[in-house]
C-alpha cells in the first residue's frame, strides 16, 4: 500500500543505527550530526507468526509477506521551522510520512556526543515537538487567512465551520500542544486533510537505552512515559546498540541464543516493526494456496471487496463474494477445505462484509 513510517530525532540519539538494523538499505550510522543528509527508505518485512504457520501447513512454491517502508529522515536542530540546519528538508520529508517514529535517547554514554551537550530526553522531544507545532501553526495561519471573510460574512456555512475547527488548531498549537490532541471531532478533522498537519499524525515514541535497561526501562524512560500520556501513544523501550549486534548474527540460531542470555522474547526491531504496523491503522488478511501463500495489507475496516481490490482492481469490480476462513480453523483443520466445510467454518461473506486481521480469504469476481 506504500505506507511510511519516518523516524525522526535529534542527531546522535541513535535512529540511524537503529534505521541500518531495521533494513538492509545503510544508512551512515556516524557519532556526529547529521550523518543522514537524504532520507534512506528501506522496505521491511512485518513478522507474522501466522504467515509461518500457514507456510508449514501448505507447503507452497512461493511465499510473500507484508512490507511497510520505514524513512530515515535527517537531523533536526532549533530553528527548523525558519529553515534552521536542515530544516524545510526535514520538515518536508516528514510530511510525506503517514506516521511518526521518534526516537528519544535515554542513556548515558560520554563517548557520544549529543547536540545538546546532556542527556535530557523531554527536552529533545520539546526541540521537535515545537519544530513541528510552528510548522503547523504557519500551515494554519494561512489557511485562516484565507477564509476568514467569507466565514465571518456567514453566507458560507462550510467556510464558518471551517474557520471554527481551524481556529481550535491554533489555540490547541499555540498552547504548545500537538494537534492529534486538539479537541475536535473527528467529523470535523476534514477541515485539515488539505494542509496534511505535521503534529496530527500518529506518533510512537522509541526510548533508546542501553543495555541494562532493556527491560526493565530507566528513569529517563519513565519521564518520557510521563510526559506523553495525555497523547495516546506507545511507548517501546529498545537498546540500538543490541540490534546492532543481533543485526551482525548470521543464523536464527544464533540470533535467538543471543536474546535468551539477555533474557528477551523477541529481538526490538521486530516489536518496532509490529507496532508501526499498528500504528499505521493496518490489518492483515490471507490468500493460501500450493502455487502462493500470501500476506496482504489493509487498512482496517476495509470491506471485503476494497480487500479484493488490493489484488487486482479488477477483483473489487466485478466481486461477487468471498470465501472467509478464520485464521485459528484453518490452522486447527490443517487447511482441509473439505474438513472445515464440513465443520461448518467457512463463511460466504458478501460486499458489507468487514474484513477481520487474520482472516484466510478466497474471492469470486466476474469482469
């Protein structure tokens, strides 16, 4: 579907070592600031355990997972908003993003250098957070200006609508706050989707430390958890410097040795990618069979003819009805069809059907 994630931050906190584990694209992970010039956009695989799963009971020629693109976008520094450093680039190369991954440092190393001259994780959140507020509230500004005669004349009840939401923004922003916090409704949020607001995309906030915090977390990770609250935002704890060395491991094996000496389930990179897979609102449904096992994207809510027409457009135009599994019967009668159309676990879903993540589907269509 070509979602991106971008990863943003100061210089030096750690988002392009973190970037060069999540991709096999390298960006120059270096100790001075803005190693990163131009965005580096790696294309990354979403672990699905239910994609291996399906794999071992089909046993298909070909197998496809779901990917999302993950930005590394370059430093940013106080001033961005009036061109500051590498500003209007970065700002730029963020709007294009569909959500935000930001990464914060929350450890304490001497040999590294930060921009700033100490630690101070919520300051570094502020410097990029007010970055981007001013962007917004310039974006807002004009638009404003725009509309604001015909608003206040009251012929134009879309344009005194319009000026009402956007005028919420602007006190929300001027008060130092995003606008994905801004108290409106989400009918009204259309007044904004022509200026693509910096602050109203989802945002997930990556705690770098080090390795003796993994996970348990530090007292820098409880300020950041403390700071963001009101913002509905996830919270992940990773240490950069450990993927970078589980990234340089070779086989599974060794991979999974590592992180049970360091008493971890599952690497950070893959709970990262999960979750901005969250992040980006998406869901995944299935196509299994011998030729194809397949993970497909969607966005939730999808109906089950947009689903089709992620194939093929086609699909969503002449669709007639899909044939829905649940991922847990497919799974519990081996992929049988004759055995889950006797247990009664295939459904024939039409075109209100929503399609549900994890759902094994087949499609008619006629063109």
């Amino acid at each position: 579907m070509g979602l991106q994630c971008g990863i943003v931050g100061l210089p030096n906190v750690g988002k392009s070592t973190l970037f060069n584990c999540l991709s096999n694209a390298k960006a120059q992970a270096a100790n001075f600031p803005f190693c990163t010039i131009e965005p580096n956009v790696g294309v990354i695989t979403v672990p699905d355990e239910r994609l291996t799963q399906l794999v071992e009971i089909v046993e298909p020629k070909n197998t496809v997972p779901n990917v999302i693109e993950i930005v590394d976008i370059a430093g940013l520094v106080k001033g961005a908003s009036k061109g500051e450093g590498l500003g209007n680039q970065f700002l730029g190369n963020i709007r294009s993003t569909n959500a935000i991954i930001h990464v914060l440092r929350c450890f304490d190393n001497d040999n590294v250098i930060h921009v700033d001259g100490s630690v101070d994780p919520i300051r570094d959140k502020e410097i990029i957070d007010t970055e981007l507020q001013l962007k917004d509230l310039d974006s807002i500004e004009k638009k404003i200006s725009k509309i604001e005669k015909m608003a206040k004349t009251g012929g134009d009840k879309d344009a005194k609508r319009a000026f009402d939401v956007l005028t919420i923004y602007k006190n929300h922003l001027l008060a130092g706050k995003s606008a994905r916090t801004a108290p409106v409704a989400e009918e009204d949020k259309d007044c904004i989707e022509d200026i693509w607001l910096l602050t109203a995309k989802p945002v997930m906030y990556v705690c770098n430390v080090d390795e003796a915090s993994v996970n348990t977390g530090n007292a820098y990770v409880e300020k950041v958890k403390a700071a963001v609250k009101e913002e509905n935002a996830e919270v992940l704890i990773i240490s950069a410097q450990i993927e970078s060395e589980i990234a340089q491991l070779e086989t599974y094996e060794e991979r999974q040795m590592f992180l049970d000496d360091l008493g971890l389930i599952e690497s950070g990179v893959n709970k990262l990618i999960k979750a901005a897979y969250k992040l980006l609102n998406l869901a995944t449904y299935f196509t299994a069979g011998v030729q194809e096992v397949r993970a497909w994207t969607i966005t939730k809510g999808f109906t089950a003819p947009q689903a089709a027409g992620v194939i093929h457009t086609d699909f969503e135009k002449g669709f007639i009805r899909a044939e829905v599994i649940k991922y847990e019967d497919f799974v519990k009668y081996r992929g049988s069809e004759a055995a889950i159309k006797e247990a009664g676990k295939m459904a024939i879903e039409g075109k209100t059907y929503i399609v549900q993540d994890g759902d094994v589907m087949h499609f008619r269509f006629n063109v």
